[in-house]
C-alpha cells in the first residue's frame, strides 16, 4: 500500500469504481469492520471489498447482520455498518433499523439496487428501500449520480452519529457501483436542513437551578440519552450533589452505578416498587435523555402528578410529546449536566431519602429460590460468576426484565438490549456485535427459548468466526411472557403460548458450538464457569421454572403506584 | 385554530413522501398542501394549512424540522399575511341561466377560462371566505367539478418569509 501510494502523484486523476469510492468514503469514516450478505446487485461491492483492508463479517441472515452493526455500535458507541444486497436482502434488514432507530442507534446501512435505468419497473430483486425505511430511519439516501456517492457516504455518517443518533441507509445501483469516475477527495456535506444539536438557553439551566433548591422530594429518571451523550459521571455527580436517588429506563441501565445507595433500579412496568413510589411521590422529576415511553409512565395522568418535571433532552420533539414540562432544557444531556453542576447547590433531602430507604426495606425485589432453577438465579449468578462485568445482550421477554432487574449493570453500554421495539431476534447477533467490537470482554446473551429460535442461525457466524459468546437459555417451554399476560389478563387461556423445542445442546453442537444443559441447581455454577473458561461459542440450555412472572408489574395502561406482585 | 405552514425544502426526490408520511403517521392531518418550486431551483416551498392548538402545533413543528430535507419553517399566520387560493368550477349553466351567472362571475371578480353548450368554467382567485361565498351562491346552479390548488400565503410587506439560505439557526433567533 505505501509503495503504491508514492507512486500516485496526483490522487485526481485516478478512475476508480463506485463500489471502491464507496469503501473508500466508509474507510476514511474510521470504520474498520462492517456486517454484510451478498446477493447480485450487492456484487460489485464484494468484488470491491475482496481487495479492500476493511474487515467484513458474514452474517447468516441479513435481519442478523443489522442487528450485529447494531450491538457493534451499542458496546463501542461508534457507527455500526451493514451491508447487504437489494430486494429480499434490503427488505431482511428492516426489523434490524427499526430496532436501531426506536433506541438511537447509529447505524449506516448500505444496500445494492437494481440499475438506475431498471428503477421502477418491478425488475428482479428490486425493492423500493428508500420508500420502506423513510419512518424507521433517521434519513435515507437514493445514490443517482456516481459524483454523489462520496458526499452521501460523508453526509450519512454525519447524520447517523450526531445530534440524536439514528439509522442511516444508502441504496446504491449496481450501475453506480460498477462505473468508474474520478475520485476526488474531500468532499464536504452539504445539509442544509440539518441541525444536529439545539443550542442550550442559559435561561433555563438557571430556572431549573432554582426548582432544585426548592424541591423537597427530587427524582432522577434517567434513560438511554445518558449512555449515547457519555454523561455518566455527570449523572452520578448530580445525584451525589443533590443526594436525589435515581431511576433508571431500560435504555438507561448502566448509566449509573447499580450498588449505589441512591440507584433504586428500574421504573415503569416491570420497575421496582420503589422506584414507581418514588415517581408517584416526588415533587420533582428530573427527566435526563428518557423519552416518557408508555412502558415507563403507564397511566399518564398519575405520572408523577405531584411533580414539577424538568426534561433534558437533545430532541426537542420529546420535550412535551407525551407528558407536559415545567422546564424543557434542549441540548447533549452531557453539556447541559455540566452546566447545570456549576450552578447547583447541594439539597440534602434527609426525610425524603429516609422514605426512600424505608420502601426499599420494605418493598424489596424477591423471588422464592427454592425448587426448580429459578430464571432470576441464574441471572444473579451470571452476576457473581462474570463479577458483573460481562456486556450482557438480552432477547425479549421475561429472561430480558429479570436480567435488568437481578444484574446490578456498573458501566455504561455494558446492557445492551433492544427497548423501543423490543424485538425478540435481537440478543444473539446483537452478542456477536458486541464480541467483535470488544474482542477481549466476555459476552452473554441473556436468552429465551423462543427468541432465541428467531437468529439461531447466527451461531454459525460466532463459530465461523471464533467469537467466544455465551448465549444463555432460559428455558421455560413457554413464550413466557406472553404466558405471562394471558394468566394474569386472560385466564389463563394459554393460547399458542407453549413452545415445541428443538434439542439446544445438539443444535449448538451441530453448528460446531459447544452445548451444555443445566437441569440442577447445582450445575448452574460450574456450567457458567466452563462456559466462560472454554473461550469458544457456548449455549447453555438452563431449564428453568416454567410457570414463573416477573414481578412487580404495573397492568398495562395503570398508574405506577398501583403495582402488582 | 387555522395555521399555514411555509416550509422551504430541499428539492430531493421523495421528499413529498417523508412530509406527507409524518403527517399520517403521527396522526396530523392537513386541511391543504401547495407545492411548487421556489426563486430557487434546488429549494421548494410547501404551504401547508393545518388545524390544532398550541401543542398540537408545536409537536408538528419540531417533528417537521427533524426531516432532514426541511429547510426552515414559517407560521405564516403569527404574522400579518396574504394567502390566495386559486379554483376551477365547472358549473351547469344552460341558456335560461347563463346571464344570472355570468353576472356572478362579475361581482366576484371571477373568470370565464371555458364554455360549452350545458356548462361554464369559472376560474376565482381568494381567501377563504371569498371562495366560499362564490361556492356557495353557484352551488343552486349545479356544481358539476371543483378543484382548489391549495393556498399559498406570504408574509405583508419587506419582510421574506422564506428566504432563501437562511436555515433553522436563523429562523429560531
Ligand atoms: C419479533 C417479535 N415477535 C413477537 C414478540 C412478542 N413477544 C414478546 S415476549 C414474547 C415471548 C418470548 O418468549 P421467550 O423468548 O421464550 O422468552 P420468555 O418470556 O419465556 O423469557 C413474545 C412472543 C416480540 N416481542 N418480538
Ligand atoms: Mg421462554
């Protein structure tokens, strides 16, 4: 490479194809790894790609691969790229944007077209992406001119790791791909209609400055804003200034410490009693980079009724979509926590912590470990035995709430887990995201027996790549928390919510991975260990309690402080 | 209450789609929409008019500026304005009638653009409560067709409410 480039004298006058711009453009973007699937019109990028230093990750499934990119870009916090071809190809990487986009992922996906002069006409594999993916991602392109592709590469990673971050798809003809133009860098974005950040009004820091004083019982609710902006340390400096507890969305888990005396876990549905008390009870609610999902607030009208809320947040749109703000601050939750900090002073709220404390003792998150292997044991002891410092990747379901509620998550991006779209698929390609972004961490996919059947196939990518995850079934024989749900909201009428199950370990065994079942309590332990020591793909099949709830839990549309369980 | 919106876009292909798809799958509904290219030719204007309180307006708003292609967006109507709309109305208008409507056409400072032996078709310019007046004093007549163009509305006096290159940075301060 260093010789052949000496030699270029002008890099002007080189011709090169637009598949090799393209990896070029995406290369000079600092991406070194990118997930993809071949297929026709994706071609003339994977001849570019046999050629090219950047490293490409065969997935199984093209749902797989965008999931991957997307677990990639969760655990490093850099874009995650994928790659596939048009029509069926583009058409599997859907569910993985939506998924990205409901939690603000980063994410540039690309996507071979048919010629620009087949556009329109129904042509073989032709598939209108564009069209498809317009409102589940942050924006698309549809490349028309050679000249254009560079920009658009430049613009779309621009657009996907700024402001609020978000799904990006390029849909390239394989016309496109295979001209040769000149290559003619830099080239600039041109985006005038886009503004990632809203700057921050000073004003507002200072009113918020001034109802934090006046609170008496002030809440921290924070979500994923807090992981994607870095704002950990902020986070953990406010609550130790003002000694106001903090709970935590789904999205937001990691984002502050989980054995700190002041975290209270998790609100919402499946959140701690505590946690949901605490909401009903403050009059205060600092809303830090959450987006007062309907999960979180259940009924709205009794959410935090006798709070004022401030609501930090670098979209304005979420400011007052769902609940009213006394004071909306816009801008990087980072930036404005480090604003907020200078103008603080400390409010020690002595009784309202002592209440806190007191529904803590008195409300605690419990399960009954006797029997069976119960599902939150296993949970804890993946805890105990990874010294909570795994990255844990979830499925969807029940496996996925205990595993937020029993791993005490320390570090932020260390729980990645799909929330907005709660896609059951997600967990296993998401581990193998995660795995080659941080090749040297251990990796568990928190799993289901049902979800895990959605990307099973994924487990040969882990093995043919040498990706030591860990995926963990929680084996209950039910899609349980549908289960779940009709025992306690449809009496027990188990309609097709029992599952027929394939024989993980042999399964894991023929995709050349190592299968271990766990049926005793006993076993659990020395099993995990293994796992962990093997170094290579594991599944653990841990036959579980099958008929067990997560609990509490707020029925769907109540008001938090009405929880049951 | 009635706002019109002036939104200045990018002239992208598809970027009709991203507009209209956010207004139907937030559930935002649009009493009119104008498209049509601006002094500009990478830049279209769309003015559209839509119906809801404050809320209701300021959540389409911020929701309209995250589309990338969105440019800058006005409410034309927290300003003076002038809004027209233009009409096309095909009428019944056979011999017996045709004076009585004619002198309509008059006192409206409406235009005959076509005539056939059962019909008229009048063209009218306005606002609103124009068009309506004259929809409703032909409507006895007959009105086979109408079709409306949608309003499009500018700000009174030297003031530009879309300039051109200005972006949301500007528009906000
Ligand atoms: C793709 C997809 N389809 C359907 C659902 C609805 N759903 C949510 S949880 C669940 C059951 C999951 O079962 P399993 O993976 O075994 O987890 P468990 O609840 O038993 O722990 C289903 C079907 C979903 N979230 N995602
Ligand atoms: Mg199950």
């Amino acid at each position: 490479m260093g010789d052949l480039q000496e030699g270029m004298t002008d890099m002007t006058e080189i011709k090169l194809s637009g598949a090799e711009i393209l990896l070029k453009s995406i290369e000079a973007e600092g991406v070194d790894t990118i997930f993809g699937y071949p297929g026709g019109m994706a071609l003339p990028i994977y001849d570019a790609l046999y050629d090219s230093g950047i490293r490409h990750i065969l997935g199984r499934h093209e749902q797989g691969v965008a999931h991957a990119a997307d677990g990639y870009a969760r655990a490093t916090g850099r874009p995650g790229v994928c790659l596939a071809t048009s029509g069926p190809g583009a058409t599997n990487l859907v569910t993985g944007l939506a998924n990205a986009f409901m939690d603000s992922i980063p994410i540039v996906a690309i996507t071979g077209q048919v010629t620009r002069p087949s556009l329109g006409r129904d042509s073989f594999q032709e598939a209108d992406i564009t069209g498809i993916t317009m409102p589940i991602t942050k924006h698309n392109f549809l490349v028309k001119e050679p000249a254009e592709l560079a920009r658009t590469v430049k613009e779309a990673f621009y657009i996907a790791t700024t402001g609020r971050p978000g799904p990006v798809l390029i849909d390239v003809p394989s016309d496109i791909s295979l001209s040769q133009i000149d290559y003619e860098p830099p080239y600039e974005i041109n985006l005038p209609g886009y503004k990632p950040a809203p700057d921050t009004d000073a004003r507002q820091i200072n009113k918020a400055a001034e109802a934090i004083a006046d609170a008496r019982r002030p809440l921290i609710y924070a979500g994923g804003g807090v992981i994607i902006s870095g704002a950990h340390d902020e986070l953990l400096r406010l609550a130790e200034t003002l000694a106001a507890p903090v709970t935590c969305t789904l999205m937001g888990m990691g984002g502050f410490p989980g054995s700190h005396p002041l975290f209270l876990g998790m609100l919402g549905m499946h959140g701690t009693k505590y946690a949901n008390f605490a909401v009903s009870e403050c009059d205060l609610l600092i809303a830090v980079g959450a987006r007062f999902d309907n999960r979180v607030t259940g009924k709205l009208e009794t959410f935090a009724s006798k709070a004022k809320i401030i609501h930090i947040d670098i979209d304005p749109a979420e400011i007052g979509k769902n609940v009213k703000v006394d004071i909306p601050i816009e801008g990087d939750v980072k930036a404005v926590l480090d604003q907020l900090l200078a103008v603080l002073r400390p409010n020690l709220a002595e009784a309202w912590r002592e209440k806190i404390n007191a529904w803590k003792k008195e409300y605690p998150l419990k399960y009954c470990n006797s029997g069976n292997i119960k599902p939150q044991y296993v949970i804890e002891e993946i805890y105990n035995i990874t010294g909570g410092n795994a990255r844990i990747t979830t499925e969807v379901g029940q496996h996925q709430m205990w595993a937020a509620q029993y791993y005490s998550f320390s570090k932020p991006r260390s729980f990645i887990t799909s929330g907005g779209l709660g896609t059951m698929g997600f967990g296993l390609p998401a581990a193998i995201g995660v795995q080659v972004g941080c090749p040297d961490e251990v990796v568990f996919d928190i799993a289901g027996d049902g979800s895990i059947q959605m990307n099973i196939q994924e487990l040969c990518t882990a093995v043919n790549y040498d990706l030591p995850i860990n995926v963990a079934i929680l084996n209950n024989g039910y899609l349980g928390l549908v289960r779940q749900w009709q025992e306690m909201f449809y009496n027990r009428r188990y309609s097709h919510s029992e599952l027929f199950n394939p024989d993980f370990v042999k399964l894991a065994d023929a995709y050349g991975a190592v299968g271990i079942r766990v049926t005793r309590k006993e076993e659990l332990a020395p099993a995990l260990q293994r796992a962990i020591q093997l170094k290579k793909p594991v599944m653990l099949d841990i036959i579980v309690d099958k008929e067990d709830n997560v609990l509490p839990i707020v029925p769907p549309g109540g008001s938090l402080d009405k929880m049951l369980g | 209450m009635k706002h019109i919106l002036s939104v200045l876009v990018e002239n992208n292909p598809g970027v009709l789609t991203r507009i209209a798809g956010l207004f139907s799958r937030r559930g935002f509904n649009i009493d009119s929409l104008a498209v049509g290219m601006t002094e500009n030719s990478s830049v279209s204007r769309m003015t559209i008019v839509v119906e809801g309180d404050e809320r209701y307006l300021e959540q389409l708003n911020k929701q309209l500026h995250k589309l990338v292609d969105v440019i800058k967006i006005s409410d034309i109507t927290r300003d003076a304005y002038v809004d027209r709309e233009l009409v096309l109305i095909k009428v019944s208008a056979d011999a017996a009638r045709r004076a009585e409507i004619m002198q309509l056409v008059d006192i409206f400072r409406a235009r005959i653009v076509d005539v056939s032996p059962k019909t008229l078709t009048i063209e009218i310019t306005g606002n609103d409560g124009k068009i309506i007046a004259f929809e409703d004093s032909l409507r006895p007549f007959g009105i086979k067709e109408l079709v409306r163009t949608g309003k499009i509305a500018m700000l009174r006096g030297k003031k530009a409410s879309t300039k051109n290159h200005t972006n949301k940075e500007e528009e906000e301060s």
